[in-house]
C-alpha cells in the first residue's frame, strides 16, 4: 500500500466519521453493524437516513457510506513488512537513536534492517497484520536451512546470528503493535529460536 493510497483510506474514514456524528451516530462498519446484531440501530440509522432525503429520492453514497458503515476502518496491520521498518526508524525508535552519532545510526539502521531483508527473502514482503505463526516458523526453517546447509555463498552461519534476525522481527512486530495500542497482541515470533553453542553466545544488542 502505497502512502497516497493509505492517506485516501484515511481521508475516507475520517469524512464517514465526521458525517456520521453529524447525524448523531458513532460511525460503525457494516462489519461491526452486522457482528453485534444491531437490528434496532441499524434502522435508526436508516429511517434518519430517509428523513433527509424525499421519497424515491437516492441519497449520495457518501451519506449511505456514513450512517450505514460502508468505509472501512484503516487498521494497524493493513501495511507492508517494509513500510513498518520505515516508520520504525521514522518515530517509533526515536529514543534508541536520539544519543548515536550519524555514524553509529546509520549501522544502527543497516543492522535492523538486514533482518527484516531477510525475512522479505524468505517469505515475502507481507502486510504485518497478516504475518502469522506458520510465516515465523517458515523463517525459522529457513534459517534452520542455512545453518545446516549454507547460504548462497556457501557460508554456514551460527544459530546466534539467527537468532539475532529472528530475534529483531519478535521485536519489530511487539514494538510497532505497542505503538499503535494493541500491547497484548499475540506475536508470531514468540519462543522461536536455535540453541546456541557456548562459544557463539554473544551480548545481543536490543533492537
């Protein structure tokens, strides 16, 4: 989802929104409309719709859309892997950055983003909201692959480096979620990981 198509979505919500609240309504989607069963409200809003509006007379769509749910809310996980690591850098992690000199940002940001280039690799550039537990355990697999096998260079690398990418999505995916107020959604890549040889065990950063 490109930023003009997600901005449009918005500017939609926003408008229904507003619209509804003119008519005295908390704007709802039909989804929610139809999965609490709100008969009696759905026909409020209708014959408030009617009122407006002569007989045989078609009321604008954006006025049907308004009162009787027809935009759908923009949600946290309708964007890209890719584009939440970008907002990532953006705002969500201005506070590991805030006291790194331009140089140590810059690794910073190549190290993170490394992983989640891996993770593309491997699976694909998903919409993070539909990253599920057999996509984390595919990685996991992948890596599981590379270690055993090598990557395309044929260099093997060590279950802590795999860990450390695996480890990096776990957080991405906590921290962007945290961000947008869904603290206690389930993440994907929850207890996932390699054990480690003692001689690679490593002080791994935070993300």
């Amino acid at each position: 989802m490109t930023d003009a198509t997600r901005a449009v979505q918005q500017h939609l919500y926003k408008a229904a929104s507003s619209r509804a609240l003119a008519y005295g309504f908390d704007y709802k989607p039909i989804s929610q409309l139809r999965d609490e069963q709100a008969l009696e409200e759905f026909l409020a809003r209708t014959e408030k719709l009617a009122e407006n509006y002569e007989l045989g007379t078609e009321p604008p769509v954006s006025e049907t859309a308004a009162l009787l749910g027809g935009v759908e809310r923009p949600s946290a996980g309708s964007i890209t892997l890719t584009e939440v690591f970008e907002l990532y850098v953006a705002e969500i992690a201005f506070d590991a950055q805030r006291k790194k000199s331009p140089a140590q940002r810059s690794s910073w940001e190549k190290a993170k983003r490394t992983s989640i280039n891996y993770f593309v690799q491997a699976i694909c550039d998903l919409k993070i909201g539909k990253i599920e537990r057999r996509h984390a355990l595919q990685y996991r697999n992948w890596w599981a692959d590379r270690i055993k096998s090598g990557d395309d260079n044929g260099d093997r690398p060590t279950p802590y480096t795999a860990n450390r990418h695996i480890g990096n999505m776990r957080s991405l995916y906590r921290e962007y979620f945290s961000y947008k107020g869904e603290e206690d959604r389930s993440n994907p890549f929850r207890r996932i990981s390699f054990k480690e040889d003692r001689s690679t065990k490593k002080k791994r950063p935070p993300f």
